[in-house]
C-alpha cells in the first residue's frame, strides 16, 4: 500500500476508521490542543481572504475576487490535514469508525464536543490577536472584516443551514481525498480544490464563521461603530444553523454514503 501512488476510496475508508480508534485511548488534554490549533489554522486562511478580498473585486471582478479568496483560504485545513488537527468539520468523518463498530456513540459525540469548543476557543483568540495587531485598525481590510462579518450574520436560519450542509459535504470529501493522498503535494491539492470550491460558491463553515464574525465585531469595537446585523447574538444565530448543516452534510453525504458503499458488509455492527 505504501508503494502507491494514491488511495482507493475503499482504502481511504479504511484508513478513516484507524484514524477513527484514536478517539479510544487519546487523552483529553491532547484533544484539547489539537482542536485549539484547529481553530487558528483555520483563522490563518480566514484573515488571508480577508486581506485578499478587500479590494480584489475591483480589479478582477466579483467572481474571481471570490475565487482569489477561496483559494487562499485553502491554507487553513492544508495546515490541519498536513500538520495534525481536530477539526470539528473534517471530525463528521467519525461516523464512518462507528458504523464500522470501531468507536460508540459516547465517544464519538464526546470528541466532537470537545473540538468544537476547542476550535471556538482558538477561533476567538486568534481574532483577538488580529484585533490587538493593529494591522486593521483602519483602512480597507478593517472594512472588509465588518462587512464579511455582518453578510453572515445577515443570513437567514434556512439558508445558513443549507449553505452548511453544502461546505461540510466539499470540506469532508477534502479530507477523505486527503487521506486517500499519499504524499504533501498529492494533500495539498486534495484540500485546495473542494475548500477553494466551497469559499468561492459561497457556503458556510462553521469554525471558520467563529472567526469571521467575531473579528468583525471587534474591529467594528474598536472603531467604536456598530452595524445593524451584527452582535454577539447574531453570532450565534449564524453559527447554530451553520453547525446544524455542516453535521449533515459531512455525516450523510460523505461519512454513511461512502461507508455503505464500501465498508457495509465489513463492519462489525451492519
């Protein structure tokens, strides 16, 4: 297997579910880490596409202006993917180790918990950090971080949802391609197409919107301006919908489908 070039889907499958074991016997605290440098891998992309796109749409027009920030906002999960991370997202992947009988539900739902606090955490304090930097205390990149942040929070509870259960399809089926990858080029790849794909059609993340939104509102602070879509509970009402919709998308479309397709009949509980 190490010979090849690349994974078939049944062997990415199958590596999906050793992965899935670690959940067993991985401590809390390294749980906890790894979902913290989840969360500002993602950031780094995030913040990248926002420097990107604050002025690219008039040069090169809207669409590629979006395609320029998908496609740099791809860094966040090479980062996770190449560098070890938990990602909440990439984590409904877990569903293919319990269906297989690898892992139980108290686990799986457990590690997603933890990761998705992990991420927030680390979402937060890197949009912090961006605040605390100065780099967007005024000008165009400021301007951009309000106005990203207030178009989500603009968005309504059905199409939030929907828009997440579209990204968390392209972002999973990222990861399993990832793994199906066998060397760094081969991954990178893997991670560029569906995330620049999904940032460029406009769907929803779930982790990277806890960066998004909470930057905004912060530089919108510390400008001492307010918008009227965005707040604190605005957040919220993006994030929930979002999380709902990437759960589905990644568990339905990617994890069930792929495993019933090739792993069914092996799992210990089919």
């Amino acid at each position: 297997m190490t010979d090849k070039r690349f994974l078939t889907p049944a062997e990415a499958l199958n590596a999906t579910v050793e992965n899935g074991r670690r959940v067993l016997t991985q401590s809390l605290a390294r749980t906890v880490l790894l979902s913290l440098l989840a969360g500002f891998y993602i950031a780094f992309g995030a913040q990248l596409a926002t420097v990107v796109t604050q002025d690219a749409a008039l040069h090169v027009g809207q669409g590629v202006a979006r395609l320029l920030g998908g496609s740099v906002f791809s860094v966040g999960l090479m980062l996770v993917v190449i560098c070890g991370a938990e990602l909440f997202t990439g984590n409904s992947l877990l569903t293919v180790a319990l269906l297989h009988g690898e892992i139980t539900w108290v686990k799986m739902l457990e590690n997603w918990g933890v990761v998705l606090l992990g991420n927030l955490a680390g979402s937060l304090f890197f949009a912090w950090l961006m605040v605390e930097s100065r780099l967007w205390e005024n000008g165009a990149v400021g301007d951009q971080a309000v106005r990203i942040a207030a178009a989500k929070c603009a968005i309504p509870f059905g199409a939030a949802l929907i828009r997440g259960i579209l990204c968390n399809w392209l972002v999973c089926l990222a990861v399993l391609m990832a793994t199906a990858a066998r060397d760094v080029g081969g991954k990178m790849l893997a991670c560029y197409v569906p995330i620049m794909t999904f940032v460029t059609s406009g769907f929803e993340h779930s982790v990277a919107n806890m960066y998004f939104i909470p930057t905004g509102l912060l530089v919108a602070g510390a400008r001492g301006t307010t918008e009227p879509d965005l707040s604190w509970g605005a957040f919220m009402g993006n994030v929930v919908p979002v999380t709902i919709g990437n759960v589905i998308g990644g568990v339905i479309f990617v994890a069930i489908a792929y495993w019933f397709i090739h792993l069914k009949k092996e799992g210990k509980q089919a």
